[in-house]
C-alpha cells in the first residue's frame, strides 16, 4: 500500500517527466486494466469509471496526460475511502 502511495505522489511532483511505463505501473496499482493498444496510444479502463484514461507512448510525457490520468487514480481511490 505505501509504495502505491510513493509511486503516486512522486507522479504528482514531477508532472513533466514521467515515462509512460511509470505511468502505467501507477494506473495498474489502483485497478485499471489495459482495454486497447491503437498505434502509440494505450487506452486503459476501471470497472468504477465511466471514462477511459489514454496515454501516448512517447517520453516523456505531456503534463496533460499525467494530470489527466491523475484525476482519474484520485476519483478511483476516492471510491475505495468511502
């Protein structure tokens, strides 16, 4: 549990560079599961989101893809403290 945490956290102090498997293994952690491989593009799925997160395989990573898939761990992990 407290390496998720770190893995986490460490994402949210370096939004700019971060590798996609980093970002992978953090998404991973907390239940998404990889639904579609098109060209470059990952597009991973959580059973309690409506929405998919999509992340490019190209490094680093734009912020946006990294605060995107942020806000996505946060609405997951949210779910599981209530």
């Amino acid at each position: 549990m407290a390496r998720r945490e770190r893995r986490i956290e460490r994402l949210r102090r370096s939004q700019t560079d971060v590798s996609p498997e980093q970002l992978r293994t953090a998404l991973e952690s907390v239940g998404f599961t990889l639904v579609n491989v098109t060209g470059s593009h990952y597009r991973y799925s959580h059973p309690d989101l409506v929405r998919d997160v999509t992340i490019p395989y190209r490094r680093p990573l734009k912020r946006i893809y990294v605060q995107n898939a942020l806000k996505a761990i946060d609405e997951v992990t949210s779910d599981d403290d209530n």
